[in-house]
C-alpha cells in the first residue's frame, strides 16, 4: 500500500462514509423522524403485551436471485396437533395490530404473523421496476400478484408448514385470495377479514357529487399519482402528530394495553422508516381510489371446489359486504359463509375482538375436527337472544330468556303491594292504571284443565274498579279463595270453558265487603268466590 493510499485515498473514504452516515441519521431523521431500529424497538416493546411464548426473526426466502427477509412472529398455542392460522395485515400495517386477537387464538392454536414484503420490518423489495431485456419497465399488476404468491409459497415452505388456516384483512385479504388461486391445497380454511379488492368499480365513480369540483379533480388526479402515505412523510417532523389525530381511534382500540400512542407511532414507523415499496405494490393493483384493476369477485369461480371460505365484514365499514354474498352466490355448491359484525368497523378484529375471536375459534375447531363451521346457526340464536334481551327489560336472568325462548317461561309470584301498586310508601301512583298479572297456587283444578293467569286492570287508589277475566281455553274453577296468602303463593288460576270469561257484570260485591262471581250454566254448578273488599 503505497503512501499516497494511505494517506489521502483512505481518509477521503472515511470522511466520505462519515458525511454519508451523518446525512442519513442527523438530517433525514430531522426531517422525517423515524427509523428502522425504532421500529424494532417499537415491536418489541408491542410484542412483550403478549402473554404466549412468542418469537420475532428474519426467514430468508429466495426469489430468483435476490433473497428477501420476511419478518415472521411465531406465538406458541395451548395446543400443538391443531392446524396452525397464518395471520396477514392489510395496507400500511404490521403483524402487532393483531394485539387484541392473539392471545385468545393461541389458547387453541399456533399463531404465526409476518410482515409483508414491503411493510414493517420486512425486506422492501424493488417493485416499482423490472429488468426485461436489458431495459427498466414498469412492473404491472400481474406482476405484483406473482411476486406476492411466489413469495408466499416459498416462505410456507420455509416454515414446514403443510396445512394451515389462512387470515387475511383488507389487502391482506386480498393476497390470500389471489393465493389460493393458484396455491390451494395447503390452506384448509380461508377467513377473510373486511378484504379488498373484491368490488368491480361502479361505471358513475367519476360523476359522484363531490368529485364536480374542479379544484378537487385536480387534487385526486394529483393525489392519485404519489403513494398512500407520501403527504404524511412530507410533513416531516409535525407527521407523527398529524398522524396521531388522524388516527386518533388507535388509541381506543388498544387502551387495555397502551396508555401513550405506542401504536400510532408504530403505524407510523412502518409507513416511514424505510422506502414505500408496499404501497408502489398497491398502487400497480389499484385504481382511484380504492378499487381493484382486477375485482377479484370475477375471479372466486377459480378457487378449488374443496376450499371453504368465510367473510367477516364490519358493520360500519367503507368496505361493501355485498361482493361477500356475490361470492356465495357464485360457489353456491360449495362452503361460502358471510358474517357481519354489529359495531365493527374496517379493522374488524380490534373493534369487536372478542366476537370476532369467537368466530375464528369456531372455524377452527371445525377445521380441527374435518367438518364444515356453522357460524351462522350459532350466531343466530345469539342475536335472536340479545334482541328479546333489549325488547324486554324484565327479564331478571338470562335462564329466564331462555326459558322463554324455549316457550317454558314462568311467571314469579307478585307481593301484595306489587300487585295493588303500591309505591314504596304504601301509596299507589296517581294516574297508574296499568294492568297487573299474578297467578294463584291454591286452586284446584278439575282433570283435564289448564292454568292461566289472572289479570286486575286497578284504576287510581280513590276509585277501583276491579275486573276478573280468564283466557279462553278449557278448564273450570273450583273451591276458590282469595287471600292475601294465595296472592303471595301463587302460580296459576285455571280459566273456564272454551270461549267462556267471567265478565265485568258479574263481578259483585256483598254487605260484608266480599267480591262474588259466579259461573256461567254452562259448566253444570255454581260456584261463589270472595274476596275481602279493602
């Protein structure tokens, strides 16, 4: 080495790298503040909230000449000899946004999670361009497609994994669906969380109210040219806090486990610490804003007859559910199922956790055992349960709703101030002329009778007119007494013949201040009941 490399060839190298090195941390991250070992040190600090044995590392998957790191998190299940779910994460998301999912999956099952080439901790591949023919080219979205699915491939096959249950949301979702049309055997059961993509563009987007406005054209036409997240990077060191109030609902879906804005940050660290190539990748898939080039609702008729594929839509979400029955519709011999979740919105897992957790856990169990999930008979007799629950507040347990759904509901025995109405002094209310329903325990009931309730209409306390009816169905009455033990002891008063009441004439009372009734000639006998007139 002569003097001259020694003594200034060499150190202009080393000032070079150190300007370099000093530009790439002072000034970018002046201006952008983010960075990949942040984003490290945000997964990790996300990852230690997770309650199941878990680890993070790097799978190297080859892809032609390059190699690409998928970051993959492997959280280790209750049980090991159930089939193992693959969770994928939509559009500028990461593997942590499951937070609120994973530990109730992995009290069944493995749970692995990665990263998408492109996005969070993963490799960002070239997916802008491609070298054909000695030339640069645009890459197309049948590239990207490729390029996801081989990825995919290579890495199940990396990871050993022969069979699996597949869940994937939003633009997770979609490339699970463009998967399993070419891969489909290793996925015994495809879930699809609020996916994307899968809606043709309506032929009037473009004629929408808001989009006659010039000013606002030019704006969408610009908008439609850069990345998803280009104008939060943009903003530089005021981006975190933009970011924060646009996504101010982060803060609610994981405050069980944060009370800072730990997951915006990390949303925001996985959008900005490293080139977008992800959201390049979206963009050759998409047109504005936010439809498909390709919906993939024409193409579901490819699937494999033997896979089963459930959608789980939030209610309140931008995503249209109407494509999920289209794909029903279209497969309709084989497994389609369509669930929505009330109050749900687009991240369907963190706004409704523990229903959609629910519903993963039965389709795993289903997978589990070889036969096909039935979701929607379950979550029916739920719903059908909750909706009596909200139309009648007296019930006092849900083994009375029950019952009563099961027609076998019971009437409890009221007290005698309960049943007059009385308030807690004594008094009944002013103007309450509600009817009152109580059952008697003390008759007798002739063979082949049946019991109904007994209804008093009470007017206010200064005027009662007390009236006695019985339901129209058979049976006849027999040695009855009123008192105020057998209105505390009740159960049911056995009504009279078939269409026969006792009407308002009949009801009398006597000097002594009883009240008498007697039946109809109908029956054969006559009987008189009392009761002591207050």
């Amino acid at each position: 080495m002569s003097l001259c490399h020694v003594f200034i060839v060499l150190p202009l190298r080393i000032a070079f790298a150190l300007s370099k090195s000093i530009f790439h941390s002072w000034f970018k991250l002046r201006w952008t503040p983010s960075s990949r070992s942040w984003l490290v040190r945000l997964d990790q600090k996300i990852r230690k909230k997770i309650q199941h044995k878990n680890n993070g590392e790097f799978v190297k998957v080859r892809l032609g000449d390059e190699v690409h790191n998928i970051w993959t998190v492997v959280v280790e299940g209750d049980y090991r000899d159930t089939v193992p779910i693959v969770v994928l994460h939509g559009m500028g998301g990461g593997s942590n946004m499951f937070l609120n999912n994973i530990d109730a999956l992995a009290e069944q099952r493995d749970v692995i999670l990665i990263d998408l080439p492109g996005f969070g901790l993963s490799s960002r591949s070239e997916l802008r361009v491609k070298f054909v023919d000695g030339w640069w080219v645009d890459t197309t979205g049948d590239d990207i497609e490729a390029f996801y699915t081989e990825i995919l491939e290579q890495w199940f096959k990396k990871m050993k994994l022969s069979k699996i249950i597949l869940l994937g949301h939003s633009y997770g979702g979609y490339i699970s669906s463009v998967y399993c049309l070419k891969y489909p055997k290793r996925v015994k059961h495809l879930i699809l969380a609020d996916p994307w993509g899968f809606p043709q563009r309506p032929p009037l987007a473009d004629r929408r109210p808001f989009m006659r406005s010039r000013p606002l054209r030019l704006l969408s036409r610009l908008y439609s040219k850069m990345n998803i997240f280009t104008p939060i990077r943009a903003l530089g060191p005021i981006g975190p806090a933009v970011f924060r109030s646009l996504r101010a609902d982060l803060g609610r879906k994981f405050s069980s486990y944060f009370e800072d804005h730990t997951l915006s940050h990390y949303l925001y660290a996985c959008n900005t610490c490293d080139k977008p190539s992800g959201e390049t990748g979206f963009g050759r898939l998409s047109i504005p804003f936010g439809w498909a080039k390709k919906p993939l609702v024409d193409r579901v008729v490819n699937w494999v007859p033997e896979l089963d594929v459930t959608f789980i839509f939030g209610a309140r979400s931008w995503v249209d559910s109407q494509p999920g029955y289209e794909t029903r519709n279209h497969r309709h011999d084989n497994y389609v199922d369509v669930q929505v979740i009330s109050g749900a919105g687009h991240h369907v897992y963190a706004d409704r956790p523990l229903a959609f957790n629910n519903m993963v856990d039965m389709i795993g169990e289903a997978v589990d055992n070889g036969v096909k999930p039935n979701i929607s008979h379950e979550f029916e007799k739920r719903h059908l349960a909750m909706s009596s629950l909200r139309r009648r507040a007296s019930c006092a347990s849900q083994a009375e709703l029950c019952n009563d759904e099961a027609g076998l509901r019971q009437l409890r025995a009221l007290s005698e101030s309960e049943m007059m109405g009385f308030d807690g002094d004594g008094v009944r209310g002013e103007g309450d002329t509600s009817p009152v329903t109580f059952n008697l325990d003390d008759t007798v009931v002739e063979e082949g009778a049946s019991a109904a309730p007994v209804s008093f209409h009470l007017g206010s306390a200064q005027e009662r007119k007390p009236t006695l009816r019985a339901s129209k169905s058979g049976g006849g009455l027999k040695n009855v007494k009123f008192s105020s033990d057998s209105l505390q002891n009740s159960s049911a008063l056995p009504s009279r013949g078939q269409g026969g009441q006792v009407d308002k004439d009949e009801v009398k009372v006597d000097e002594a201040g009883y009240l008498l009734c007697e039946e109809d000639s109908d029956i054969g006998h006559t009987e008189t009941r009392k009761k002591p007139a207050k």
